[in-house]
C-alpha cells in the first residue's frame, strides 16, 4: 500500500532553502528598488516642492526670529527619559539610512553653527567676534558631498547676525553648500523648530554663548545627535546617554570617515 504524502507549499520550501543572509539581501535589493522607484516618481513633484519647502523654511525661520525663549519651567526634560523612546525607531532608522546610501541619496545634515564650526572668546552676547575653528570650512566642504546639509544659526543680535553672514559669504563655503539652506532662529525654541521640521538624519549641537545645547539634544529623539561639549565634567557626567559626545568637531566619528 502506498503512504500518502504530504505535500510541502512551495513558498515555504523557498524560505527554508534561503540562509538567512541571503534573505536580508533579498529584503535589502527590494527595499533599494522600492526607494528607487519611488524616487523616479516623486521626482518631478519634488523639483515643484523645492523651491517653496525652502520657502516654508525661511518662514520658519523668519518665525523663529521672533519666538521669544522659552521658560525655564518649559524646558524641563530627563535625559533619563529623553532617549528611552528613540530606541524602538533606530532599526528602521539604519535601515533606510543604508537603502538611502546605496541609491546614491544624500541624507539631511543639521549643523548649529556656534561652538561647533564657529567659536567666540567674547561671552558677551552683545559684542559678538565670531571666527571659524580652524580647518572646519574644508570639513563642511567634504561633508557636502556626502549629505544635504542646512546650517543653523542662533543669534542674538542683528549685529550678531550680520557677522556670522559675512563669514559665511568671505568663506566660499556657498560654492558647496546651497545659502537657502542657512536658517537662523533667536531662541533654544525656535532652533528645536527648524531641525524637527527639517527631518534630518544627524544633528551637529553646541548650544551657543549662553548654553550648551543640553536642552536641545534632549528633544531629538529620533534623530543621530552629535553634541559638542568642551566642558570635560560635562562629557563624563554625561557619557552614558545615548549620543556621540566629544570635545571638538574635527573629533567626530564623521570628521574620521
């Protein structure tokens, strides 16, 4: 007597002929194909978009000028807490990040210009003498390549504002990154507005005169921080969060790649 046999569905005798990292590969090349041609699509639209996407942004802009700091009793927030939440996103995160990379997508690159890029000896606020830290115009310049990059600048007066302009225009840096793409805001608050707006993929924090990009780098949960922080007990009380924290700019992960 012959034994009926069970047959075996032949999806599933596909999946278990596949290892494992063959079938990440797999998801990987759907994923790129997906992003690819999702973007051949989206590309006519978007060319449309551009022009007033940065036209929302400079009105962001222009708004964040004029919002007012926040209280103190507004701005409370546990780092304990901060970046609890931002862990569930980071696969997905990653993932899109290496789907971007391998279509030849550049990722958005927020970069807060003081205590990062540019320095200032002066502490007061109202005799600004900003200068650029050395070799950082050449390490923005390299970094264009690689992502889309908005610089974001928080001042405090419209002397303040008018110097680091001159900077940026004496600098040739506007040969590489698009000036459109230079935002400047008035208060912690109005910073936090334009980054969340912007979406980027990292975020280059170092306060400004007056603070040290603490209450900023608390509130970006779900994007790659890089905080600048010279202060040496700052860095160790801190060393434990979830963030790339050092000294200098050209001490990044990213200035080494």
């Amino acid at each position: 007597m012959l034994l009926a046999t069970k047959s075996v569905p032949k999806k599933w005798v596909f999946v278990k002929w596949m290892s494992y990292p063959s079938f990440i590969t797999l998801l990987l090349s759907i994923l790129t194909y997906w992003y690819k041609t999702y973007k051949q699509q989206a590309k006519r639209v978007e060319l449309k978009r551009s022009s007033l996407s940065l036209y929302h942004l400079r009105q962001a802009s222009h708004q964040a000028l004029l919002t007012p700091p926040p209280s103190p009793s507004s701005t409370e927030f546990s780092f304990a807490s901060g970046k609890v939440s931002a862990r569930g996103s980071k696969w997905s995160t990653k993932l899109m990040e290496g789907v971007m990379s391998a279509a030849g997508i550049k990722r958005k690159m927020t970069i807060s210009l003081k205590n990062t890029v540019l320095w200032n000896p002066s502490r007061d606020v109202n005799t600004p003498n900003h200068a650029f830290h050395e070799n950082t115009i050449p390490l923005l310049v390299r970094w264009s390549s690689a992502f889309d990059i908005y610089v974001i600048a928080h001042t405090t007066t419209p002397q303040d504002k008018h110097q680091i302009e001159t900077l940026l225009n004496n600098s040739n840096l506007f040969n590489f990154i698009d000036s459109r793409k230079v935002l400047y805001c008035s208060s912690e608050q109005g910073k936090l507005h334009l980054i969340k707006q912007i979406e980027p993929s990292v975020h280059i924090e170092g306060g400004w005169e007056l603070e040290d990009g603490s209450d900023i780098v608390q509130r970006l949960e779900d994007t790659r921080v890089i905080w600048i922080l010279p202060n040496q007990k700052k860095r160790e009380l801190y060393q434990h969060f979830d963030m790339e924290i050092t000294d200098h700019v050209l001490n990044t992960s990213l200035a080494r790649i």
